[in-house]
C-alpha cells in the first residue's frame, strides 16, 4: 500500500493539522539508531528523539528482545493487590539514579497521568499532615505538564489550556524566555532570577496555608526549550521550604540523561520532594512513567490510612506493566553500558553546543538556546507571513530536506538522541542551514 492508497481517515492524530495532513501525509515507517525512514524510503534524521524519547536511538535489539521475552513469560500482571517481580525489580533501579531521598517510584503510563498522579499526592500529603487548606498550585507561563484535567489546569501554554474546562486554584509565575537580556547564552543563563519574586508575591496574596505545591520543569521543554537562569532553581527550592510548598519537578523532557544527568534535579543539586517523569524511561518504547517521590511523603500518607485499605485509591490498569519494565531494565543495561545517563556532560555536549551556536550567522535567527543534549533557536518573528510562527515553514522544509525537527511558534527544539555522533551532529547543522536558506533566504 502506499502513500495515496492508504486510508488516512479513521486515525484522529494528536496535536496535528489533520487537514494538512491528509492533504500531505508524512508517514515514517522504519527507525533505527538516529534516522527514521519515509514510507517512499528516505532517510530522516531525528534530531528530536522521536518526541524526547528514544534516547537509547531507536529500534534497540535488546529492548525488543526483552519486550519479546516478557510478552512470552506474562504478558500482564493486575498491578492492583498483585505485582511482578520485573517490576519491583525495575523500581529498585530507577532509585539508584534519582535524586537522593525519592526512593519511592508511582508507576503510570505517560508524563500526562505522571503530572496527575503528583498532584494528587500532594494533595494527599497535605491531607495527611492536616493541613487541608493546602489546594492550590503554583506553574508557571510557558510551562507544558501533560493534557489531562489537572495538567490543563497548570499549562503555561495558551493554545493548550484555552477552550477546556480547568480547575481554578492555579497562579503563575512569568515565562523564562527573555531574549533581550539573555540572547546566545550557552548552557544555563545570567539574567532572571528575580522572576522569582513573584512566587513572593503569590505566597503573600493567597497565603502559604493555602499553597499545595509549585510545579515547574526545571529546564522548559516543549514551550521553546529555555534553561532556568542561574540560581533560579536553587532559590525556588528555599523559597517553598521557607514556606512549607512543595516542589514538584516535572522532568518528563529533562530525565534520563538528558541534561549530562540522569536527572536535572541531580545536574543542578536541586532535590524536588515529588519528580514526574515518562517518555525516556524505557527509551520511549513501551507506554511507561514514573513518579518519584520522598520516602516521607509516602510514609505520611501510609500512617494517615485506615489499616487493611489501599493508602491510596489511584493507578491505572498498565500502571508498572510487566512488559514496560522489561523494556526499562534493558533500556537501562544499555543506558548504563554505554554511558548515555552522563554523554551529554562530556566532548559531545560541547560538540553540541559549538554546532548549534555557529548558526548564529544567519541573520533571521535571533537567539540559541543549549543545555546538556538540548537545543532551540528562535526566528525573528514575521506575524505578516507566518501568523502560525516561522518554525512551521521551516519544520516542513526540514522534513523534506531530511531532518526531523520540533517547531513550537518562532522556535524550533532540538533534542536529538543521546548516542548521537559528531557526524550526526554537523548533518544536522548542514540540513537545518539548507532548510532555513530554502525558506527564509
Ligand atoms: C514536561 C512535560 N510534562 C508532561 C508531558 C506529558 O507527557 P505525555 O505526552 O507522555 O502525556 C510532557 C510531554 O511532552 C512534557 O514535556
């Protein structure tokens, strides 16, 4: 079947111009390490790990292997009263690399219900401890947590939050992104910090008693990839431990090994008291994630629960599904053995970072955001004949020119896998240049 005989009407893709789509359908049909191949056979490169996920590269034999194994062994166990061992198993590994104290790992099936999931934790926390009034959260603009109704509530992100229902005890801190006073910065920004004071000022108006939780990714992700300015996340954390909020890290994008540690919380020696987390856990292979939560936390919740009665009344079917920890354990022999959890702190995070910044010549781009195995540039803005943003053109003529990029309005992210080579890298900057040429000029 090809292209044009394929019936591409019953699928309703997410987050997708489904009408342009159909008029212009980009089918992938194979992946292997960082390259995606085309139903009509071209080679794409994929400079986004699929969606921040396959950063193992894609299609490994041991993860299938194991996946296979499973399947054949028990294909599903009720994780509800019931547990397998892979799973337990899987848990314990996970812990070796979390940050200090969050020892306890909530399994879900993707970053959405891993954001649900630690709201209603921590929401139960302050249950527990008495301290009932403690319903609000604290995002921030910009910020992107998941499409469910909690995580709807706390986006940063106008298109993804406008026209849904959502829950109003959320506030806002403002956006990071401030081109004018931190424009090429490489690695973690200068200027900013201070837009802490308005988590201050947030505490003051609504009352500390009142606040649950703030939630914020320690680097943005799919908001246009904008590391926290230095000091930023340091400050966040003492301001809730002054005020008794948590802190809730959503490291969906920034976990496993993408900023040159396992975890952000660990790169910037900043320790959340809950972490969401998804998407690389097992290489973006088998729908998995994963809080992670402080040893207290759990016990607090425990010691206020009836005897003989789950402690709490949440999880989902597939929750620690036996086959998604099977692919995690063999996703992390590898991440372990070839040293992918640290690649991006090493040579390669500096070919990364060298390669994205010699773009800066071209004279639409107007910034160049890096960290670890991160990236994003940002377009001047052309509203007159890219009302959608110029990332969309761009993206588009990328894909024709054989590169997989992410556009996000007048950005385009970057996020390649982490077993990238140096020549991977520099035929990413050739097709990304030929790209912006095409269109822009
Ligand atoms: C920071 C962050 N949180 C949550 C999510 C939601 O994850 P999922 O798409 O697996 O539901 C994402 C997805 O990109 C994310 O980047």
């Amino acid at each position: 079947m090809t292209e044009s005989d394929m019936n591409l009407e019953n699928w309703w893709q997410p987050f997708t111009n489904v009408r342009g789509f159909r008029a212009n359908p980009r089918l992938i049909e194979r992946a292997e390490g960082c390259f995606l191949y085309t139903a009509d056979g071209r080679d794409v490169l994929d400079i986004t790990a699929g969606l921040w996920c396959a950063n193992l590269g894609h299609s490994r034999k041991e993860v299938a292997d194991a996946v296979h194994k499973q399947l054949m062994d028990m294909d599903f166990c009720p994780p509800f009263q019931f547990g397998s061992p892979v799973t337990f198993r899987f848990a314990e590994k996970l812990v070796e690399y979390a940050p200090k104290g969050l020892n306890r790992v909530f399994f879900t099936n993707s970053g959405s219900e891993s954001v649900e999931t630690a709201m209603k934790i921590a929401h139960r926390y302050q249950l527990a401890r008495g301290k009932a009034s403690k319903t609000r959260f604290i995002s921030r603009e910009r910020g992107y947590h998941g499409i469910n109704i909690g995580g709807t509530s706390l986006q940063g992100i106008p298109n993804n939050r406008k026209g849904f229902p959502t829950l109003d005890n959320v506030d806002f801190l403002p956006d990071l992104l401030d081109i004018p006073n931190n424009a090429f910065s490489r690695g973690l920004p200068e200027n900013g910090v201070d837009k802490l004071d308005a988590l201050e000022k947030i505490i003051a108006t609504r009352g500390a008693e009142n606040i649950c939780a703030l939630i914020i990714e320690p680097i943005v992700g799919a908001g246009g990839m904008v590391p926290p300015p230095k000091g930023y996340l340091e400050r966040a954390r003492q301001v809730c431990d002054d005020n008794d909020i948590l802190l809730i890290f959503d490291e969906v994008v920034t976990g496993y090994g993408r900023t040159g540690s396992a975890f952000a919380a660990v790169e910037f020696g900043v320790t959340p008291d809950l972490m969401t987390t998804a998407k690389a856990i097992n290489g973006g292979t088998v729908p998995m994630g994963g809080v992670f939560i402080k040893e207290e936390i759990q016990q607090t919740i425990f010691d206020a629960a009836p005897t003989g009665m789950p402690e709490i009344f949440h999880g989902n079917t597939y929750a620690g599904s036996p086959v998604a920890a099977a692919a995690g354990l063999a996703a992390f022999e590898i991440y372990e053995r070839e040293g992918l959890l640290t690649r991006a702190s090493g040579p390669i995070g500096q070919y990364w970072e060298d390669a994205l910044h010699s773009l800066r010549d071209i004279p639409h781009i107007i910034d160049i955001r890096n960290y670890g195995l991160l990236g994003a540039i940002t377009f001047a803005p052309n509203a007159a004949k890219y009302p959608t943003g110029v990332g969309v053109p761009v993206h588009n003529k990328c894909f024709e020119n054989g590169l997989l990029c992410r556009a996000v309005a007048d950005n385009m992210v970057m996020s390649p896998p982490l077993t990238i080579s140096e020549a991977e890298i520099d035929l990413f900057i050739e097709r990304l240049r030929q790209s912006i040429a095409d269109v822009l000029g």
